[in-house]
C-alpha cells in the first residue's frame, strides 16, 4: 500500500514537472517571436530555434500523457490494495 501511494506521489509530480516543461518551452517560444528584429533577422537560428522549442514542447507533452497514465495506474492499484484490505 505505500509502494503504491509513493508511486502515486512520483507520477503526480512527474505530471507537475512535465507542464511546468510545456510552459517553459511555450514561452521560449514566445520570446523568440517577441525578440525577431525587423532589420537582419537570421531566419536560419531562428529555424533551428524553432525546431527545438516545438521537439521540446512535443517531448513535455509526452511526458505528461506518461504521467498521467502512471498516476491513474497507481490510483488504481492503490485502490485495489486498499479494497483488499477491507
């Protein structure tokens, strides 16, 4: 039963780590448009920019559909330690 309540624990702050990800690669995406001069902008670094914000932004998101699959998991198992015990 505490195996599976840690366990629940872990995946709930996998799910906070992996928006807090999400976020942190939306708003460097963000600053990257914010900061785009209109004078010689290098649409070359800006590409390569662009390509690891979104690789970054798609990985976060994986990570999170991960976490919460792990979360409900161990909720469920959980919930069938505790209805064992009853």
């Amino acid at each position: 039963m505490l195996v599976s309540a840690i366990a629940t624990f872990q995946a709930i702050n996998a799910q906070h780590r992996a928006g807090l990800a999400m976020m942190q690669s939306n708003n460097a995406m963000l600053s990257g448009i914010r900061n785009i001069g209109a004078g010689e902008t290098n649409f070359n670094a800006l590409h390569q920019q662009d390509v690891k914000n979104e690789t970054m932004s798609i990985k976060s998101q994986l990570m999170y559909k991960m976490a919460t699959a792990w979360k409900k998991h161990s909720e469920a198992q959980l919930k069938k330690e505790l209805d064992y015990k009853a």
